[in-house]
C-alpha cells in the first residue's frame, strides 16, 4: 500500500515526475495518489524523496 505523508510532503513533484506508472498527481501543492492500482511498487518514489513523505508499505506512523 502506498502512502504519502501530508505533512512531510513540500510539493516538490520529484516524486510525480520519477513514477513510471505516473500514480501521482500534485493537487493543492502536494503529492496525491491517483492510480494506486497502477503501483508496481517500484520504490522510485519512496527512494527519491527529499522529505521521507512517502512510504509503500503504507506505514502511517509518524
């Protein structure tokens, strides 16, 4: 399960424009999952993010 971190997410798209699936969209200026049915949990996102805001095992623990 992917997950992104509201508050640790900056907006900066890093994330969106890395996925091959293209399961992320920004939207109020953040990173927001759009297709995560498309997810082949790569780890691109999680591993390129500057803030640590997104997880795929779907850990919400802050």
């Amino acid at each position: 399960m992917l997950y992104i971190n509201e508050k640790f997410c900056k907006g900066c798209g890093i994330c969106i424009d890395l996925c091959p699936k293209k399961v992320l969209e920004k939207n109020l200026g953040k990173a927001i999952i759009v297709r995560e049915n498309q997810c082949i949990k790569c780890g691109i996102c999680e591993n390129s993010c500057p803030d640590f805001a997104i997880n795929l095992r779907g850990d919400n623990d802050e």
